[in-house]
C-alpha cells in the first residue's frame, strides 16, 4: 500500500483478458476456470473447446469453402454458386445454409456438398444475413429489400415475417437460442443494433451511435458478448449482450462479415480480398490465414462448441403442443402461425402469385412458391381440396398446386391460346374458364379430366369469368367489336346479354351473394359499377382516379381491386365507394385478385349433382332453378336421346399441332412433337400416355401407322430420313435416306405394299416406294409448291395432296386440281364421300366432297396452331395382314411390298443369307459421344446411320471405351464428375467412381486384366482401377499438364497418353505406370484423340492446332514418326478450351450449353466382336 507497510491483493481478475473466460480473484493470487465444452490449457489461463480441430467455413461468392485456421488449407465444399452472401450452419445435422442474392434463394447442402436443395425460393429480394437455431431446428433471414426478418422451419416449411415495423436495411444476423434471444444489425438511415426475442417480442435497440455500415455480427457464447464490424468506420467492436460496455478492438480496412473462436477473432475483408485473425480482447497477434480470394463473404466457425448444446429446447418433444411454428422466447414460448392462413388477399403478379395477410397488421405479402410461373393471369382457389388454381398465357397452361406450392401440376395444357378467366364451381369441383384466343368458354372436372366446350358461337374475346353455383348461372365479361356482359346457366343454357351499353374494356367481375349484384371494373371506362343479376339498376360505384382496374374481388363490406397503372391494390366500400384506400403500391404487372377465406358460402348444401352425380354418366352441371342441372359429355363423346348417357361414336376427326394417327382397333393415338423430339402415342381418352421414340429424332413432320401390319412409319425433314419400327418404338430401322430433302406427309396402302411421301425441299416432288424402301419412283415433280397433307382414297384409287388440293391415280396419272383457291392448306384427311383439310391462314378445319371438290364448308374455325388432321372410322375392317401370324417367318421386320413381304433388319444390322433372320447388333461398328448422347454407327452396312444407344443420365459425356468380354460401355461424365457403365441397351447403368474426380479427358479399358485408367486434367493425374472401380490408385501425377486422350495395349503391357499443356507431347509408361517414356514432344499442337493400330503396332494421334487446323500423325512404339496430314479448321485454342474466370485462370471444358468444347466434343471407338 501506499503507506509502503501494508499489502493490497491485487485484483488479476480486473484486466480485461487476463482469463479466456472465467476468473476467481483470491488473496494472493487468481484462479481461471472455463464454461462447460472447454478445459483450461497448461498455461492456466487460457481455454481450449473440447472436440474436433475448428474450421473456418465461408462464402467467397461463387462458392463455399473450408479453411483450417492454423495452417491455411482449404478445401472447396461447393462451387459453380452464382452469388453466395452469408451463411450458417446446423452441426447437429451436418448442413450447411446459404443465401444467394443474384438468385434470390436460400439453399441448403449436407456439409460434404451433396444433396443441394432450394429451401426458400420465393418472396426474397436481398437476403443478405441468415442465422440457425440449432436448438429449436429453425432458420431465420434479413432481407434488406422487403425490410424483414422471417423465420422458418429448417426445410423452408411454416414461413412467417416476424419483424418489419421500423426496418430499414436489416444485414446480419445472429441468434443466441440458450437465451430466447436474436440480434441483428439495420444500416439503414437510422444504423442501428437491436435484439429481440426469438418470438418477436420485447424489441429493444442496444446499439445506435456511432455506426455507419454495421456489417458482420458473431456472439461470443463463453464470453457473454457480442463483436460486430463496420465497413465505413474500418472497425470491429464489442459489447455486452445488452450493449453496455461497447469497446473498439481493431481497426481495419473494409470488414464484412465476423466469427469468435476461443480467443480469437476471424473476418473476411472486401479489400484486402482475405481472412484475418487476431485476439479478441486487445485486437492484437493479427494475422492473414488465407489471402487472394475471389469475394470472401460471411464466415463461421465450424465447430460443436459454436453451437453448444446446453440450451433447453422450450418447446419440448410436441412442439410445445403447437400446430404449426413454436417460437422460443426469453423463458417459455409462442405459438404461432405462418404468414396468411385463414383470410388473405390472393393476387397474380405475371411471374408469381402472392398473397397479402390479413392475420397480420403489417398487411405484408408473401410468395406462394410455385415453380415455372411465367405469365399468370387469372386465378381461383377451393378451400375443401386445398388447392390454388392459375392460368398462365405464357405457357397456355392452367396449372393448381397447395397453398404450400406442393402437389403443383398442370391441369389443361392443350388448345389453349389466352386463357384469361378462371372460376371454380366449389360445390361441384368444376373448373371454369374463358380463351380470348379460341373464344371459348370451356368447363372440366377440377382436375381437369372431362373437359367440355361450353359456349363457342358469338363470342369475341372473352375475359373473366364468375360463377354462382347457389343460383346455378355464371357471367362473363367480353371486350371484343361490341364489349358486353353475358348471363348463361352453368350448363349453357339460358344464355343472354346483360349490359351491352356505355362499355369499353370490361375486365374484373365480382358477385356479392348477400346482396345479389355482379360488379364490374371497365379499364376503358375508369370505372368500377354494379348491377342486379339482369343487368338492371346499374349503378357506377367509383367513377375517378381509377388509371387501369384489371382485377376485381369482394369480402364482407370491402371491394378489393387491381390497377395495371398505379400499380396497386385498392379498396372501399363495397355499397358506397366510400372509404377508399391502397393496401399495396409498387407492385408491377398486377393481374387477378381473390379474397381467400377458409369458409366460402356453399348456400344449398345439396344439388342435383349430389345425388348419384344427377344420374349423368359424365359430367353435371348446375343449371339455372328451372332445370337444376343437366348432364354433359367430354368433347368428342356423344350424349344419348336418355339425356343422361355419353357414349363413344364411331368416327373422329383428329387435329393436332404435328401430325397425329390413330389405330383404330386398340383406340391409341400417335403423334409427333418436333420441340420435345418425340413421338408418342395415348388412349383417346388421354390416358396410359407414353414416349415410344426419344432419341434421335429432330423434326418429324410426317407420321403414318400401319394398323393391318402394326408398324408405324415416319418422316423427318431435320436429319432427311425416312423410317419404321414396330408401333413400341422397338427394331426400329432407316428406310430412305438418300436423295431427301424435307420430307413431309406420309401415307401409306398396306393392302397394295406402298407408302407415299411428299418432298417440298428445292425440288419438290412426290414419290412412292414400296413398305420396306424398295422400288423408290418419283410420282410428280413439276408444278408443286409445298406439298403438304397426303391421303389416299383406296376405294377411288386416288392419292391427294394438300398444295392446291390436287389428285392424281395411284400411279401419277391424270393429275387434276380438285379445291382450289385455298389460303394455306397442311394437313389432309378422308373420311366417306368427303376431305377434310387444315387451314394454317385461317386457322380452321375446311370439309369438301372428294371427287368434286364442291360444297366447301368450315367445320370449325378460330383453332391456333393447327397442323395434321387425320380421321378415323372404327366400324371400317382392317383388311389382310400380309405378314400374317408369324411375322412373315422374320425374326425381326417383317414389311409389305407390292408382290408379298420382306424381312428387315434394325439399322445397322444385316440381313442373314436366309433372308429371314438378323443379329441382335452389329458386328463391327463406331460408338461415339456427343455430350448428351452415346451414338452408333454400324460398318456392316452401307447407310453408315447413326443410331443412339439410350444410356440415360447423360450430361456431358467426353470419353469411352467398350469392354467386348461383358459388353459393356465405360464413359467418363465431366459435369457430374464420375466415370459410369451400362450395358448397349442402356439397362444396369451404375457408378463406379464417383468421387475424387474433376475432369476425366481420357478413358481406357483393359480387357485382359480387367482394369480401367483414365487421364484426369483438372488434377493432372493418371489413375487405374478394376473395372468395379475398387482398388483405385495414382499411376502418374508429375510432370503432367492436361493429359488428355489415353490408350492401353495390353499383351505389351504398354499405356499411352497425350498430353496438351504448356509443352505438348505423347508418353508411354508399362500399365503400372513405370518405365516412362516421352515419345514425341515437337511439331504438336493440342493432340486429342488417340488410338492404336495393334497388326501394325502403330499408334496415330489427332491435334487440334490454331489457324492451321486437325493434323493427323503416325507413328511407332519408341515415336518414329511416318508423316502426318493436315486439313479442315478448328476455331481456336480457347473456344475449344472454355475460357476460364476474369483471374486469367483456364477452364476445363465441362459447362455445356454454348460454352465447352470443339476437340473434346465428341470420343469415339470401333468394336469388333470377338
């Protein structure tokens, strides 16, 4: 003491960091001691956390990455991110979490990598901080563009906005579960830091001087304090938990994101581009642990003790009893409901559909997550099933899904051009709409199935539509020539005009069941008004400041609208107009509005269709009080004089948007689909539906089926073929390929052994052949345009076309013009004494007599996309199979020809000497890749056809070989990183290497050890295994830079390698990789491909060299060489290469898309059988 007699303890305890965490002063001395999970080091006054090595997890934009703090090693846990922003983890779980603001996503992975999954996908706008509640399994976000904090289960599920009053720009985040407490930052205006509970409650600001851009925020769990960086003043800070104590402890150049571990702080930097660290109490002991980054992000310390497991889980193993979301607070904890479940307002935004709450004073809107919505308009929705029902102009498309965005899928998909109003009949379960394109008004089940043509004459653009099942009518609006809106019974009948006066753009339409009054909202007009359900006593309700109402919906006393111009969604009163205010502005491409409420009037508990479904064996409807209802069939179905029975007739007309067959016995229909690349076949009813070509295949504009001889044949002006294959799609074999050009219609006479083909290239002809290719004539070639439609007329022995509807006899002669002018005529069909043809111009359906060509009439008119037509009558007898019971005696194709049959082999494989019996594939053939396919060419036959070997699951497949003893094909896939084998037919598909890989250039089987090696240029390595992929090892990792194309020889013992790095050259090793030899290493440019001549022991390579092209070369074992020839252009090292990142780093070839490869695009090997 002072008196310099007496002692005075000194207090150790006093200074700051004298202890890691805990401290105990005692006379003469001190004590430290840690928290639970830690123990205390040697030196007695630091702790160390109990469990694994500690790592440091952080986004660097484009991907996620691991490094341990200590050594500077980092390994990439998940790449090809567009804009990863912050992070956390769930140590529990082994997941990691992340938010991408270009994508707008917060996703999720197991923190190997694997398993990637969107986890919210809708309603975020910058999701720039997210923090788990490793305790209560929950994950709450920031968003700095809605100006919320929300929180959700783990898997995206019981979404709720629970902070949004007094947001600005909510950043960061960090959640301390053992306390019920959460953190974040606000640089907004007003930056701030403020804490709440878990639940929303007890807000308090904690922090709100002297801060600018308040970035990262990390708790200190042991420590009882909480650091925080800010990017403008250039330092990290501290506080106690409740914001006493603030303290600066370093001062640095542009912090963005922050962790604690043990003693010491860890951030990322903008503009030092790095990871730093230094003691969390005097901010010293700084130090770089890993710089150069491409944009390091958020950062966290991965480790049990940042996510320590002492916490008490208030809501127990029953979720606290709560139904939906449990919310810890401070001591105990809320339940509570997902944004907007029991009354809301539902609106169509063009590419969503969201929904404002009213169980929520902030009136905030959510997404519902629904995938793929391009173009919604109208919308409806159906308590008793839980489903949303939109329609998409777009994708001309109705589409439902739950109000979670799960079970989403396409109700009607088909004829359907503007489908812009939508209603659902909820006591019967029937969907409603109107088409402004085809001018219809449709109705099918709700689930689209029995889907009918209500109302089609005398109807010009029609727009919404609103039904009332209580009094069986429904109204719709129509603002064609003369904008009016109609009455009719649900049923069609009845039908009348209600308003047809002082009308211009009538949109949105609203009925008050209490009330008994349609409103309507006129975009021409400005208006919105009301009117009984006959149209009298109009009344306009609001007739100023309304720029563009679309939308229109009422509840209660309130009318709700949507306005295009303003933006906005509005009400008032619904009586009155009085009252008026905006509920929502600054939302673009405002479409339809409902207001949602779980208990929707259902009036008349029972209806006529309750009971044994009115008697009606399809489809009833409610009609107007007269009639109750009536029974109605699906489209193409007839209905019975019973009035109560639909039956299935005898004929049909078929239409479809390529080209359409039906055989009649089994009643399936067959057409092709030249943007999916597919033909496919169904039952009439639509039913049993599937694909029986799907490879190979570009545009098929012609399709015919056999239905005596059961094949079905095909043209396809995209690859210039003709072919045939048994009506599943099997044996199926090129029959004309030369001498095509654009092949069109086909048509085919079983009992005469011909098909017909019109060609409309730049010679344009029709020609005939036999069934099986034989006997090609050329028919007509002079005065054709573009014949499109064919059909014969067997009983007149008469072939027509559709160019100007011209005839001639089978055999060419005595060409005349039978319909003539017609605008645009395509497909062409006969039925009975009439042809039916398509009109692309007018879009309809034109009927004629056949030999007159007299009486033209218009079958049906306003059909978009109109494109074959075929018709069939199932009372006509089939006629003769000419191949008879046994297949002709083939093992194979058995087809007509003229004068009997033949037999036929697939492509590619040869007919036997007994002219009956085929191989089941070729004997010496080519097998090449082509990134999303595996193809075959056949040596054995003169086509050289190449033929897909339907291996599925193809990305980007750059390398192969054969193994010949098990016929299977090995190949390398560079986007999903494996090397895999199937057999030829694509069955036993599987994985044999699938991890450790990056760009596998270079593949090679061993047949006689049974061993595979492969060259892998991302890691400069040549590695072997069993053909299982088991025993795996590195043969050669020096001295390689991108070794490419690899060879073995095995009876030498001998593998090859190309290598085009820096100093291009071809290598030998023996196959266990020693002995290496560099053969050549002058005169090469890029060498690829290469492969060896074992009789002449031979190898030859390809390179691939800028400006001066391929260049082929030969040479021997020891790299003699005996010339080599150059040819053709390639187009550049780096468009063959993929041109790496803005860091000047090179890619490796393996995106797909545009980007990729010139040389590596295709690997290629001959088999032989042995």
């Amino acid at each position: 003491m002072e008196d310099g007699r007496a002692c005075q303890d000194v207090d150790e305890c006093a200074e700051e960091g004298y202890c890691s965490q805990g401290c105990t002063n005692t006379e003469g001395g001190f004590q430290c001691w840690c928290v639970q999970g830690y123990e205390l080091r040697p030196d007695k006054r630091s702790c160390k956390a109990l469990g694994p090595e500690p790592v440091l997890l952080f986004a660097n934009r484009i991907d996620i990455r691991q490094v341990l703090p200590h050594r500077s090693e980092y390994t990439l846990l998940l790449n090809n991110l567009e804009n990863a922003i912050a992070l956390d983890f769930h140590h529990n779980q082994e997941l990691v979490f992340w938010s991408d603001v270009t994508l707008d996503r917060i996703m999720k992975a197991n923190l190997n990598g694997s398993n990637v999954e969107e986890v919210v996908s809708t309603g975020l706008e910058s999701p720039g901080g997210l923090a788990i509640d490793w305790i209560h399994d929950k994950l709450y976000w920031t968003d700095s563009g809605t100006s919320r904090i929300e929180v959700a289960n783990l898997d995206g599920t019981h979404r709720k906005v629970l902070l949004w009053q007094s947001m600005e720009k909510p950043r960061a985040i960090a959640l301390h579960p053992i306390e019920g407490k959460i953190y974040w930052t606000d640089w907004g205006n007003t930056p701030r830091i403020e804490y709440a509970n878990m639940d929303g409650s007890n807000r308090r600001v904690i922090a709100d001087t002297h801060l600018f851009w308040p970035n990262g925020l990390t708790i200190d769990y042991a420590g009882h304090r909480m650091y925080w960086v800010d990017a403008k003043h250039h330092v990290i800070e501290r506080a106690d938990l409740d914001g006493r104590n603030r303290k600066a402890v370093i001062s640095l150049p542009h912090p963005f994101a922050i962790t604690v571990f043990e003693d010491s702080l860890y951030w990322t930097d903008w503009h030092t581009k790095s990871i730093n660290s230094a003691n969390k109490f005097t901010g010293k002991n700084q130090e770089i642990i890993r710089n150069k980054l491409h944009f390091p992000m958020d950062i966290h310390t991965l480790h049990p003790q940042r996510q320590p497991a002492g916490g008490r889980n208030r809501c127990g193993t029953n979720n606290g009893g709560c139904s939906h979301l449990c919310l810890p607070g401070n001591k105990t904890y809320t339940c509570d409901c997902p944004t907007g479940l029991d009354k809301f307002l539902l609106f169509a935004r063009r590419t969503d559909i969201r929904r404002i709450s009213f169980d929520t004073e902030d009136m905030s809107d959510d997404v519902i997550p629904l995938a793929d919505v391009r173009n919604a308009v109208a919308l409806d929705w159906h308590a008793e099933d839980g489903f949303i029902y939109w329609t998409d102009v777009t994708t001309d498309s109705i589409n439902r899904a739950q109000w979670d965005g799960s079970r989403q899928e396409v109700v009607v998909d088909t004829s359907l051009e503007s489908p812009a109003g939508l209603a659902i009949d909820w006591v019967t379960n029937k969907l409603y709409w109107t088409d402004a394109g085809t001018d219809r008004i449709e109705v099918s089940n709700a689930d689209g199935s029995m889907r009918t043509v209500l109302i089609w004459e005398n109807l010009d653009r029609p727009r919404d539509i609103v039904v009332d099942p209580i009094g069986g009518y429904m109204y719709w609006t129509d603002w064609g020539v003369s904008p009016k809106i109609e009455q009719a019974g649900m049923d069609a009948s009845s039908r009348i005009v209600i308003i047809s006066s002082n009308l211009t753009w009538p949109n949105g339409l609203a009925i008050d069941y209490q009330t008994q009054r349609l409103y309507w909202a006129d975009a021409g007009m400005k208006t919105i008004e009301f009117g009984n359900f006959d149209g009298s006593d109009r009344q306009v309700l609001i007739g100023s400041q309304l720029p563009h109402p679309f939308g229109l919906t009422l509840h209660e006393e309130k009318l709700y609208w949507t306005d295009w111009q303003s933006k906005s969604i509005q009400c008032a009163n619904k009586m009155t107009g009085l009252g008026r205010q905006t509920l929502a502005e600054n939302l673009e491409n405002l479409m339809d509005i409902h207001m949602f409420h779980r208990y929707r009037t259902t009036g008349v508990l029972r209806t006529p269709c309750a009971v044994n479904n009115g008697g009606c064996s399809h489809l009833c409807l409610l009609a107007p009080p007269t009639k109750g209802s009536s029974c109605t069939c699906p489209t193409g179905i007839n209905l019975q004089l019973d009035g109560k029975t639909c039956t299935h007739g005898s004929i049909y007309v078929f239409v479809t948007l390529m080209c359409v067959c039906l055989l009649p016995p089994a009643g399936k229909v067959y057409w092709s689909d030249s943007t999916l690349k597919k033909v496919s076949r169904a039952n009439i009813n639509g039913t049993a539906h599937e694909d029986i070509i799907a490879t190979g295949l570009m545009t098929t504009d012609g399709l015919a089926v056999d239905a005596v001889g059961r094949k079905i044949y095909w043209t396809d002006t995209g690859t210039n073929r003709i072919e045939v294959a048994n009506l599943d799609g099997s044996m199926r074999k090129v029959l004309i390929w030369q001498n095509l050009d654009s092949p069109r219609a086909i048509a085919l006479y079983h009992e005469m052994g011909y098909m017909y083909w019109t060609d409309w290239g730049e010679h344009a002809k029709l020609e005939r052949s036999a069934m099986d290719g034989s006997d090609r004539l050329v028919l007509i070639s002079n005065n054709l345009g573009w014949p499109n439609g064919l059909a014969i007329d067997s009983a007149g022995s008469q072939l027509l076309w559709a160019d100007a509807h011209t005839e001639v006899n089978l055999n060419g002669l005595n060409r005349r013009t039978l319909v003539s002018p017609v605008q645009h005529p395509y497909g062409l069909t006969l039925l009975g004494p009439h042809i039916y043809w398509t009109d692309w111009q007018s879009r309809s359906i034109q009927r004629a007599d056949k030999t007159t060509g007299a009486n033209t009439i218009t079958v049906r008119s306003n059909l978009p996309g109109l494109m074959d037509i075929q018709a069939v009558d199932r009372e006509k007898p089939l006629g003769f199979n000419k191949c008879g019971r046994r297949n002709g005696g083939c093992s194979h194709l058995c087809l007509p020809r003229p004068n009997g049959t033949s037999c036929a082999c697939p492509t590619g494989i040869l007919l036997k000497g007994d002219a009956r019996s085929c191989d089941d594939s070729p004997e010496t053939y080519l097998l090449f890749s082509n990134r999303v396919s595996v193809r075959r060419i056949s040596l054995d036959t003169n086509d050289h056809t190449d033929v897909h070997v339907p291996v599925p699951e193809l990305h980007n497949v750059i390398s192969l070989d054969y193994d010949s003893v098990d016929g299977k094909l090995y190949y390398t896939d560079v986007s999903l990183d494996v090397i895999r084998r199937a057999n030829l037919d694509g069955t036993g598909m599987e994985t044999v290497i699938s991890q450790g890989l990056k760009t596998t250039d270079g593949l090679a089987v061993d047949w006689v050890t049974r061993n595979m090696y492969w060259t892998d240029t991302g890691r400069n390595t040549i590695e072997v295994a069993r053909l299982d992929g088991t025993s795996r090892k590195v043969l050669v990792n020096n001295s390689l830079d991108e070794p490419r194309a690899i060879a073995v020889f095995p009876s030498k013992g001998y593998l090859f390698w190309t290598d085009w790095g820096h100093i291009a050259k071809i290598e030998r090793a023996h196959l266990d990789g020693s002995d290496r030899k560099v053969l050549i290493n002058t005169d090469l440019g890029w060498p690829n491909g290469l492969t060896l001549d074992y009789d002449t022991r031979r190898l030859e390579r390809e390179s691939g060299r800028e400006g001066n092209g391929d260049r082929q070369g030969i040479g021997d074992w020891e790299g003699g060489r005996e010339g080599g020839r150059e040819g053709g252009r390639e187009g550049g090292r780096e468009e063959g290469r993929e041109g790496g990142t803005d860091t000047g780093e090179r890619g490796s070839g393996r995106e797909g898309g545009n980007k990729g490869m010139t040389d590596r695009d295709k690997g290629e090997k001959v088999v032989g059988r042995e």
